[in-house]
C-alpha cells in the first residue's frame, strides 16, 4: 500500500516536472526561436555573475518578476471569483496529464509499473470534459474583473473554446472507430502494430485527415496565435486585463501548459504516444527480420525518451505556426469552425465508417 | 451726387469723398499707412496709389476726391508695380527686427510686403542706423530706424491732444521722427500713437515683450475707467499661461465706435487693467475669524451670512441693515441686488454714491471725473438713497458710529475714497455683520467679517450705462479667477437661499427682467444691444458739433 | 461597386490554404535552421562572424548617425557666450507638440540685441523630434545636432531642458557616418562605446 502510494507520488512528480518545465522554458523557446525565425537574437540580458546561458535566466526573472509584482485588484472586482479565476485556468490545464502514458511497463523488483498516472478506461472522455471545464477559468476571471473589455474578451474566449470543443470532439472519433477504445494507453498499444508488415500503424496514417482537422482544434483551444482573438494582447486585449503578477502569470502559464497538453495529446492519439517503430516489449523486431534484445528498462527508457521527442516536436511546430501565421479575425474563427472543420470531420467519420464496414 | 467707377463696379457717393472712402464704401482695400480717417490727410506714404483714367500719373486714393466719371482702377498692373516700388523704398533702411519687433503679427509692413511685396532685395550698401530702444515717454518706446515718417503719431499729437509733442526732423534717408527737444510724449491719450503707428516704431512699454500678438484672443469690451465707456478690445492670452507671470489680459485696445470714442482711449483706462491678474484678487469666499481671514466654500459661506442676516433683520429689523452698492458693478449685479434687498430682505437703506474726495481728472475730450463706468445704470435702476427713501451712505456711517446699524453690505467700494480712514474704521468696527463683495482686496475689504469674490469686468458678460445713457455690453474674455463669480450670480444664490428664487441663468435674463421693470430700459433687450450699444429712453444721440470735440 | 470585386476570386488550390500555410512554415523553419546553424557553429567557434542576426548589440555598439539626424535640442551661443536666441518666439509658435517655453528678457543695455530669452525651457517629455523648431529658427539659435538620443529621466520635471543646459551642449562630433566626396559612406562599422566612460 505505501509502496503503491509512492509509486504514485513519484510517477506525480514526474508528470508534473515534465510540464511544468516544459512550459517555463516554453517562454524561453518563444523568444529565442521568434527570435531565430526573425534574424534577430532575442532576450539575452539576464544574467547571474555575468553568466547569461543564451538568455535561460529570462525564465528566473520572469518568475521572480511574476511573485514580486504587486497583485492588483480592481475595486469593483468580485473579490473570490477574481482571486481563484487564474487558478482553476492552470488546474484544468494541469489535471488532463493524469491520463496522459508516457511509457509502457516498467518492471522493477517484480512489480510492474504502468507508466501513465490514472490509468482510467475513459481517457479520452476525461480529457474532453477537462478540456471542457478550461473555459471557466477564463470566463470567471473575465467577469470578476468588472472591466467590459475583459468581458468582451471573456465572451470571445468561450465563445472559441465551446465551438472548438464540439469540433474537438467530433474530428477524432473517426480514429477512436478504429481504435475501438477510449483508453489512451491502449490506444497507444493499438498504434504499435504494422501495416503490411513494415508501415506503423500510427494515427496519423490511419487517420491524416482527422489528424490535421485535431491539430487545428487543438491549437484553437490554447488560445494562442493565430487564434488568440480573445487576448489579442497588443490590440483588443483579452480576458487578463486586469491581472497583474502572478494572477497574469497563471493565466500565461495556462496557455504554454495547454500547448505541452495539445502536444502531449496529438502525440498520443496519432504519433503512437510512446511507441518506438518496430521496438516491442523484449527489444526492435526490424521488417527485415533482424531483431535486438533490450533489457525492460532500456525499453521503457526509450519509450519515454521517443515520448518526450515527439512531444517536443510538437512544442516546435506549434511555435513555428504561432510566428508564421497572422491572427484570424474573430469571424474567420467561428466560420472555420462551424463551416468547415466541423462538416469536414462529419464527413471524415462517414468515411471512415464506410472504409470499417467495407473491411470487414 | 457724383457717379463713380472703382473697379467697374459703379458707386454714387458724397460730394468732396475721396478715393479711398469710396474704395472702402464698395468693400476695397487700397493699402495705406498715413491715412487714417480720424485725422487729417497729407498723403506722404504713397502706398496708396491708383490709376485713375485719363490722369497722365498715379493718383493718391487718400487725397484725391472723387469727381463724377472717375474711373478708378485699384490693382491693376500698373498700380501693383507702384506699390511694389513704394515697399522697396520704405524698406531699404527698414532693420530686420522682425523677430525681436513686438509689432510683428499686427504690422502692416509685413502685410503689405506679403500681399503686394515679395520682391527681391536689391539693397547692397550698408542701412542707415537710427536711435533704437529709446524711451520717448512713460508708455511709449520709440524704434527710428523702423519708422516709415507715417506722420500718423504726429498728426494725433497735433490735431487730438493738441499737446505738439512730435515732430520728423533732418533730412533725405536721415529723416527721423522724435520728441521736440526737452519734451516727452506724456500726455493722457500717449498710448493711441502705438495703436496708429503702423509700424513697430512705437511700442507699449507695458505689453513689450510679454507676448506675441498671435497668442493673444480678442474679446470686445468696455473699459470700466470711467463713465464715457470707451469700447475697448481685451486682448488675452489664453493659451500661454506661462508668458508675463501668468497674467491673463495682456493689454486693452480701443474698439471704434462712432459715438462714444471713435479710435480713441486713454492711457488711465489703457493702463488700468492691472487689478484684474493683480495679488490682491479676491479668489475665494473668505470669513474673518479672530483677526484671521479664512477661506469658505461657497455653500458654507452662503449658508453662514443667510443665517447670520435672517438673525439680524429678526431682531433688529430691516432699518438696522445697510447696503452700499456700487457703479462698478454692471446693470445686472446692481438690477439683481436690487430685487434681494429690496423684495427678498426688503431692507430701505441701499445706496450706491460715494462721492472721491478728490475730484477725478477730466477733460473735454474723453476723460470724466466719475472714475465708475456705470453710475448712469446705478441711478436709473434707482438705487439712490432718495429713491429708497433710505439712508445715504454717509448717514449709514453715523448709523454705525452711533450702534444703530447692525449688518452692512458693501459692493466694490473702497470707502476711504469718500471718508476719512479713521471714521471709516470706528464705524464699521461698531457694526455687528459686515460683508464685503468686491474683485479686489482694498481697506474696507480688510474691516469686513466676510469678503466675497466677485468676477471682475473681464471675467463676466453684462452691461454698463455711460454718462450720456448708452447701454454698452462687455463680454467674458477669460474665466473668473478662483471662485470668483459675478455679482448678479452670488445675489442670486443668496435670494435663493434665503427664500426666493430668481429665474435668471445669464447675464441676458438680467438684463431683460430688468429691461421689462424700469422705465427708462423699457422697450432694450439684451440681444438688441450690438457692438456700438443703445440709448436709454430719454437720451439722445450726441449731435454732430458735440462730436465734432472729438474729431478736432 | 462591391469591394469583393476589386480582389482576384481565390482559386481551389488557396481556398484550401493549407498550401499556403505550409509554404509559410516552410520560410520561417529555414530561417530558424539556418540560423541556428550558424550560431552553434559560431558558439563552437567554427565561424568568427555572427551572420546569424542583424541585431546591434546596444549600447556596447552604436550604430553611426547620420548627420541630418534630429537629435537632443541646444542652444548655439554668440562670441560673448550669451545665447544667440532673441526670444522672438517662431519656433515656440511652430511647435506642434506646445513643448517650448520662452518669456523673453529686454536687454536695455544693448539696444542692438535688445530682446533676449530670460528662461527657455523645451519639454523633452512632449517633443516629438519634428525639428520644426531649428526649421523656423530665424537666427540659427537653436540646433538639433548634439547627437544625444538616450534621453531619459526618473520624474517628468527632470525631461524639461532648460536654457543653461542646451547652451552648455556641443554639436556631435564622432558618431556620425562619414563619406567621401562623391557621397559614399566610407565607414559605418557599429562603434564600440568605451563603458568605462
Ligand atoms: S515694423 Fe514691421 S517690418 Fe519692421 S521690424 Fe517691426 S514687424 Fe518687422
Ligand atoms: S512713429 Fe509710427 S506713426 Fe509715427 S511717423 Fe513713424 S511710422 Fe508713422
Ligand atoms: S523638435 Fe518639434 S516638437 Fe520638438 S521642440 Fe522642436 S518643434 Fe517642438
Ligand atoms: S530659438 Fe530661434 S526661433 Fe526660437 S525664440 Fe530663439 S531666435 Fe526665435
């Protein structure tokens, strides 16, 4: 039982590492690779003893910034509802990584660990309805700051969160059809196969349609470039208008934490989460015939190792869209929900249901 | 009646106009310097030349007088190339100080070389140099080298004041205009040589410097100096509060007006406008509270002297109440004290008349000794002792001495103009309220309990009466200092708060309430009035040959 | 006329806009590869310049300034070192951002000059750099060449200059690009400033 617990608390640990560090140092890949896209150099200035490690300490300072800084109040502010907006913003981002595998098994002593937190049989459904709940956080610390402008922006954000949350839902049931399941790390077992004995049988190719339509959905849910109508930091401004300190913090941090958690996510239902090609539980069984004993935790250990890769690669690609495209107008994004990635994905399930049928 | 054609338009004018009349009549300009229409003409400027057919040379427009079947071109090409020459002489000694020249802006060289110069300079050798800077009497600073020997000042010293202090001297480009040797130019009408100059040859001692004209605004006006009313312009300086120490009204200008100043104003008016920006402005309402003066809202102090008056008329009644009005105030403050202490506190004792101890300066020109612009208004609205059948202000004093006199109100008046100090002080020392409204700080302010600032002549829109019955507006050039406001407004809020309202909401309701009660106003409205202001019934226009004093 | 009208209608292949995005990813990724190439190459000291940015290091390198540009205001001096400026208030009126004040001073003693600037304060807080104010200068009094661009200060008092200051500034000298006679720029390598200073 104590054991069990720890187990628990230290694979907790580990996920929450995992994020949390990718999202602060997401505020520094944001400025350096902006900055490497633009031929600039970006933040390089922080330093400690002189040393500036190609601008990492922006991270430091930002945070000891975020804690320092006087968290204003506005006086017509509902003072509760102001004060836990930012927090359940963060909460609902952070809580969606329980479900999350980030590995298969891991034996140590005999025991077998089950590299994913909650191993719940409704994984995908609990993603959604977390997902679902993000919108609150924003809409309340919204409405508490008694500022119509953060209103407006409030009444933007959910307005893009609830349309995208049913295209969300809707564009990745065709690959739930084939998955025949809603436990991600059996989802994630599913996509270890091949194709005709040397393709993987990762989502992406089962499903390139869906996969695109859900990329694009999901960057929409993070609220970032170029979906950020409901922030519009420069222009309209959003929501957080009246944060400051760790309150804004929060609220940042909520999106770079949501991009890691749209990463995490893609990479999971479409990219085969932790799968290795050809690497099965007792080493690589290549196409050819060839075959490579490994050790469980060589396994295990590369298995968490492709994870983070591609989860990182995901980090890049939503960076680099987030600095190449421009905003969508407010229209646009509604337009591209309801117009065409929903019906696309309608069509996307037919099909796929047709092909299932065909099969059979 | 002789038919002429200036510029093919046709015009029928007077016999023995000149040109340049009948130019002006039509709504032409023909450029001129020496030529102004309050003194005589000599014609030597030259910038006003015109063609005039079948005339062999160039014509004067300000000498010439018309003759029937004249045809006048006024811009012809011919004409323009004689402007063009004439500027070029008047400007080959001419320095360049425009930046340094306070006339610039106003300065009809600039504007005649704009609208009819723009020549290149041919001039090569060295400009003579002429006295600079050079004080010529108490207001004026005379420049030589930029005088264009308009004769314009010296006609005005010769033809109005008749004091001869100006003459041109020398000769060819050394021609200088100065004062006559061992003289000043120090008469009482000095300041219209700067207003005539075209030129920034003379300038005002008081206003060198302080500004440029373009910042100024100008709103038209009355000066208060005295009971003929010269309309004046106030020039004030809206936009720069930091030029000249802040003061708001840089300097009064006379405005025409055919019958009451013509182009004329004197210096004491002239000058006289300093109270307005001055520190002993009254800016808030104020109490005396052990020998100390402590500043009042409004409310608090309108709240206090109700009370403290309604107490005094309860008990002692209205005979022990005193009101001392005064003619600086504008027929709207004296018609609205009127009617408070008349119909809401119905106190008798009102008087407005103090008469100076020393008799003003007059002349038969525009100066006359009443120093208060509307004494006219004061009597006519009947605010004399005998028409109350109250007091007069000296018996109020006796009043007082004797403890008969409970609360005094006293408007604007410096009483130790009319009485002794020491008597002035025993009196109101005796009396239990004594109020003081007024602009400015004076003696009697100092023996008040309460003072009230009121706006002055500037600060408010109202109208004056002058001696000869004309009623002439003012308008508000700048806001009231402080809290100041105007008379009629503080009478106003008082009535109200002690019981009555008055419906009015500007100075036009005053005046057109008041224009419906008294006789001699029956028949005006405020509207009615205009820019050279009205008779009071039972007044007539000044004739011809009492003007005539004017024009000399 | 309907504003659609004016615009080429989208084919199939825009409409799609994927092509479109990817061909946009595609630019910016190059940029960042090649990039980063080329700064790891340097931070391994395969490469000696930093081609990698177009970025000026400031305020360790300056960039040079060319000579017509508007600077920090001063006030030029006559031979006796009084202030050539005789208050006649052009550039205060030409001022689009009100931010000149002058009163002006009678200078009795030397009718020649006779009007001189008592104070003249310039509110570097509003100015907007227009030069207008050197433009309308009828005397060459004032100047904007002192090449002082950091211009900061902690209050809004502190932003105003006043006379004594700007009479007391020199032209710039050595930040300003040089050219030849035929008007090529002969140097414009970034200034490395002296920190010590
Ligand atoms: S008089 Fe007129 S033209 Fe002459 S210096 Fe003065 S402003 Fe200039
Ligand atoms: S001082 Fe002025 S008014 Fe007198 S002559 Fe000269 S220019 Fe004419
Ligand atoms: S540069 Fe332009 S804004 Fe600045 S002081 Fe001069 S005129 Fe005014
Ligand atoms: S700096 Fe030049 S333009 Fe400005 S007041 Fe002085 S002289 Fe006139």
């Amino acid at each position: 039982m104590v054991e069990g617990i720890g187990i628990v608390l230290l694979k907790l640990a580990f996920v929450l590492l995992f994020v949390l560090n990718f999202g602060g140092l997401l505020t520094w890949v944001e400025r350096k690779q902006s900055a490497l896209m633009q031929d600039r150099i970006g933040a390089n200035r922080a330093s400690i003893f002189g040393i500036r490690l190609i601008g990492l300490f922006h991270t430091i300072a930002d945070a000891v910034k975020m804690f320092t800084k006087e968290s204003f109040r506005p006086v017509a502010a509902e003072k509760f509802l102001f004060t836990i907006g930012p927090g359940i913003s963060v909460f609902f981002a952070l809580v969606g990584f329980a479900v999350i595998p980030f590995g298969d098994v891991l034996i140590i002593g005999g025991k077998e660990i089950n590299l994913q937190l909650a191993p719940l049989n409704i994984g995908v459904l609990y993603l959604f309805a977390v997902a679902g709940m993000a919108v609150y956080g924003v809409v309340l610390g919204a409405w508490a700051s008694k500022n119509n402008f953060a209103l407006l922006g409030g009444l933007r954000a959910s307005a893009q969160m609830i349309s995208y949350e049913v295209a969300l839902g809707v564009t990745i049931i065709g690959s739930l059809m084939i998955y025949q399941t809603v436990e991600l790390q059996e989802i994630v077992r599913w996509q270890g196969g091949t194709l005709w004995g040397w393709l993987p049988k990762w989502g992406v190719l089962m499903q390139p349609v869906g996969f695109i339509l859900f990329l694009t959905v999901g960057i929409a849910q993070s609220k970032r470039v170029p979906f950020d109508a409901p922030e519009g930091e420069s222009e309209i401004i959003g929501y957080f208008l009246e944060y400051s300190g760790m309150g804004f913090g929060m609220y940042m941090l909520t999106d770079f934490v949501e991009t890691v958690m749209i990463s995490a996510i893609t990479v999971t239902l479409f990219l085969g989460g932790w799968q290795v090609p050809y690497l099965m539980a007792d080493g690589f069984h290549f196409p050819w015939g060839a075959t490579w004993q490994l050790e469980n935790w060589a396994v295990a250990l590369l298995q968490v190792g492709s994870f983070t890769l591609k989860v990182m690669f995901f980090l890049w690609l939503q960076m680099t869209i987030r600095w190449t495209l421009p905003r969508f107008r407010y229209d646009q994004i509604m337009r591209l929900g309801w117009k065409y990635i929903l019906p696309i994905s309608l069509v996307n399930i037919l099909i796929t249901g047709l092909i299932i049928t065909l099969l059979k | 009646m002789p038919k002429i054609t200036i510029d093919s338009t046709e015009i029928e004018v007077e016999k023995g106009t000149t040109v340049i009349q009948a130019a002006e009549q039509i709504g032409i300009d023909i450029p001129r310097y020496c030529y102004h229409p309050g003194l005589s003409i000599v014609g030597v400027c030259r910038i006003c030349l015109v063609e005039i057919e079948r005339m062999p040379k160039l014509q004067v427009a300000c000498y010439t007088p018309v003759a029937d079947g004249m045809v006048v071109h006024t811009n012809n090409e011919k004409v323009q190339q004689a402007r063009r020459a004439v500027l070029e002489f008047l400007l080959i000694n001419h320095p360049l100080d425009c930046p340094v020249c306070d006339q610039a802006g106003e300065c009809w060289l600039q504007n005649f070389y704009m609208q009819h110069g723009l020549y290149d300079s041919k001039m090569v050798e060295d400009k003579v140099k002429k006295q600079k800077a050079l004080p010529i009497g108490p207001n004026v600073m005379l420049d030589s080298e930029r005088c264009i020997l308009c004769t314009r000042c010296v006609r005005f010293c010769d033809e109005i004041t008749e004091t001869h202090e100006l003459g041109i001297f020398n000769r060819g480009d050394h021609t200088e205009l100065l004062p006559y040797p061992g003289q000043e130019l120090d008469n009482k009408y000095s300041g219209n040589t700067i207003d005539i100059c075209p030129v920034g040859a003379l300038t005002d001692k008081d206003f060198r410097f302080r500004t440029r004209v373009w910042y100024l605004t100008e709103t038209p006006s009355v000066c208060p100096g005295c009971s003929t009313g010269c309309n004046i312009n106030v020039h004030h300086n809206d936009h720069r509060p930091y030029k000249a120490g802040g003061i708001r009204v840089s300097r009064l200008k006379p405005r025409y007006n055919p019958d009451v100043n013509q182009w004329w104003m004197c210096d004491e008016g002239r000058y006289g406008f300093t109270q307005v920006d001055a520190d002993s402005r009254i800016v808030a309402p104020q109490k005396k509270t052990r020998g100390d003066w402590q500043l009042l809202s409004w409310q608090d102090a309108i709240d206090e002297i109700a009370t403290k008056i309604k107490g005094i008329l309860k008990k002692h009644g209205a005979d022990a109440f005193g009101v001392i009005l005064s003619p600086q105030m504008t027929n709207e403050g004296l018609f609205a004290a009127k009617r408070f202490f008349q119909e809401t506190l119905e106190v008798e004792n009102i008087d407005f008349e103090v008469v100076a101890r020393e008799k003003g300066y007059a002349d038969d020109f525009l100066m006359k000794a009443d120093k208060n612009p509307n004494s006219e208004g004061a009597k006519k609205i009947g605010l004399s002792a005998v028409d109350n059948s109250g007091l007069e202000v000296a018996q109020m004093l006796a009043d007082a001495k004797d403890n008969r006199l409970k609360a005094l109100y006293i408007c604007h008046h410096n009483l130790e103009k009319g009485f002794k100090k020491e008597e002035v002080k025993e009196a109101l020392s005796k009396v239990d309220l004594v109020i003081f409204q007024g602009t400015n700080q004076n003696s009697t302010s100092n023996l008040a309990n309460y003072c009230l600032p009121s706006a002055s002549f500037v600060e408010k829109d109202g109208t004056f009466t002058n001696f000869a019955g004309r009623v002439q507006e003012i308008h508000k050039a700048v806001e009231p200092l402080g809290e100041s406001k105007p008379d009629w407004t503080i009478f106003r809020n008082l009535s109200k708060r002690l019981g009555k309202s008055m419906p009015y909401f500007e100075a036009g309701d005053v005046f057109n309430a008041l224009a419906e009660e008294v006789d001699a106003f029956k028949g005006l409205s405020y509207e009615k009035i205009g820019e050279h202001g009205v008779l009071l019934n039972g007044h007539r226009a000044s004739t011809e040959k009492e003007m005539g004093a004017l024009v000399a | 006329m309907n504003i659609h009208d004016k615009y080429k209608p989208l084919t199939f292949w825009e409409k799609l806009y994927l092509p479109a995005i990817i061909s946009g990813l595609w630019l910016t990724s190059m940029h960042f590869f090649r990039n980063l190439t080329l700064h790891i190459l340097r931070a391994l000291r395969l490469r000696k310049t930093a081609d990698g940015a177009v970025t000026i290091q400031y305020p360790e390198f300056l960039r040079p300034l060319f000579p017509r540009l508007r600077t920090m205001h001063r006030l030029t001096k006559r031979d006796d070192g009084t202030p050539r400026c005789v208050a006649c208030m052009m550039c205060e009126t030409v001022c689009p951002a009100k931010c000149i004040y002058i009163i002006a001073d009678e200078k009795l003693e030397n009718p020649e000059i006779e009007k001189m600037p008592e104070s003249f304060d310039i509110d570097l807080g509003l100015c907007i750099f227009c030069g207008y104010c050197v433009e309308a200068c009828p005397v060459d009094a004032i100047r904007m060449d002192t090449g002082i661009l950091e211009i900061s200060n902690l209050t809004r008092k502190g932003m105003v200059l006043d006379m004594e200051t700007m009479l007391n500034l020199e032209p710039m000298q050595d930040r300003y690009v040089k050219y030849t006679k035929e008007g090529e720029i002969v140097s414009q390598e970034y200034l490395k400033q002296d920190l010590s200073k």
